[in-house]
C-alpha cells in the first residue's frame, strides 16, 4: 500500500519529501526525516502502528493512519493527538465505495431492526498476507449492523477467511426461515485505498484535531 499511495501521490502532483522503511532505508521516524513534511501516512502493522502515531505526533506533524488492528487504543491516540494539537485521521477502509457500502449497511440495518425474524450474519475474506482478522472494516460493520439494528453487542456471528491472494470482500446477510437477503462489497485492486488515503491527506492539512474517514464522505 505504501508503494501504491507514493505512486497515487506523484501521479497527482504531490511531492514525497520521506519515505520510513527501516528495512530498505535503514531510517526512522525522527525531525529530520519528516522535518518537510506536511501529511504522514502510515500503512504499517498493528505492532508498531502505535510507536509511529505517538512518534509523528509529538513531533507535530499531521498524520492519516490505514493500519488497522489498534482499535482498542483510540482513547489513548486521542489523548496524544490533544496533548500535541495536530491533526490525525483514521480510516478502517480508504475506499470511498467501502463507506458508501457502509451507509447502505446503517439504512438495511435501520429498516430490518423491527423484524427479529432475520438473523444477521457476515463474513469477510482477504489475502493470506492481511494480519488483522477480523479486519478492521469488518469490525465497522458489525458495530453499524449492532448500532441501527438494535442487536447486542456479540449476537451477531462473523467470520474471516485469509486464503491465497483473494480480494477484500465484505458480506452482510440477513436470513429469515422464508428468504434470505445479501449484501456484498467486493475490491478490485488497491488503487482505490490509495486515492481514498491521499484524499484523506488533503481533507486534513490545516486541521486539528482527531477524525475518521467518515467525517470526508459527510462531505
């Protein structure tokens, strides 16, 4: 994803001032690296997306976070991205047909909620390589479908597949003993997370404060 938003960026004009890769680079975050920076984005793993958060934000600097799998940490995030007064914005998913596909989600749910006969179900499948499971916009859902349909928290079942090289697929489904009803998001490539994620990166120059990626497709 990292090589994917650095090509996205070029294409559009964007300048690239860093790129962090201890690996390949042999460098980290610190002031010099990101001293020309405007917007960090960080596409990483959920065992160091926290060290890198905290780094970029003592140091000022706005910053878009894809990683998934630190959702349990937002309040503490939030307290960095205060005590520091930057701006920070997270998204579970940078495509913006994912976040559409979420707001048909909230309305089904909205609708199906007087009518217990339908059992709520879903699923999601991703590479072999995707270190979450279930992925963070699999989590997003199920807190929409429990949030609009009126479910309990833990009622409704879920389950992730990490197989092969197979695209990230999201399904909500909602059986009754008479029919059942389906709803699918399937990505074709990467290139939508990466245009989702610079936009994301334009939205927030200039912003303080924290926010998700929800709060640009209000927009």
């Amino acid at each position: 994803m990292g090589k994917m938003v650095e090509k996205f960026a070029r294409n559009i004009g964007h300048e690239i001032t860093s790129i962090i890769d201890p690996g390949k680079f042999g460098n980290r975050i610190d002031a010099p690296t990101i001293k020309e920076t405007d917007v960090c984005i960080d596409f990483t793993n959920p065992a160091c997306v926290l060290n890198n958060i905290e780094r970029v934000v003592s140091l000022g600097k706005e910053m878009v976070v894809g990683t998934t799998g630190w959702e349990n940490h937002v309040d503490l995030v939030k307290e960095w991205v205060e005590k520091n007064q930057t701006g920070f914005l997270y998204g579970s998913n940078f495509s913006i047909g994912v976040n559409l596909f979420l707001k048909a989600i909230e309305k089904a749910s909205e609708i199906f909620a007087p009518y217990m006969e339908y059992d709520i179900g879903t699923w999601e499948a991703h590479h072999k390589h995707k270190a979450d499971s279930p992925s963070g916009t699999a989590k997003a859902i199920l807190h929409t479908i429990e949030r609009e349909a009126n479910r309990p928290p833990g009622s409704i079942t879920t389950n992730s597949i990490r197989c092969g090289s197979l695209p990230g697929t999201h399904t909500v489904i909602f059986d009754s003993p008479h029919d059942t009803i389906t709803f699918t998001h399937v990505a074709r490539n990467r290139e939508g997370f990466a245009q989702g994620a610079i936009k994301a990166a334009e939205w927030l120059k200039g912003k303080k404060g924290f926010y998700t990626f929800n709060d640009i497709c209000k927009n």
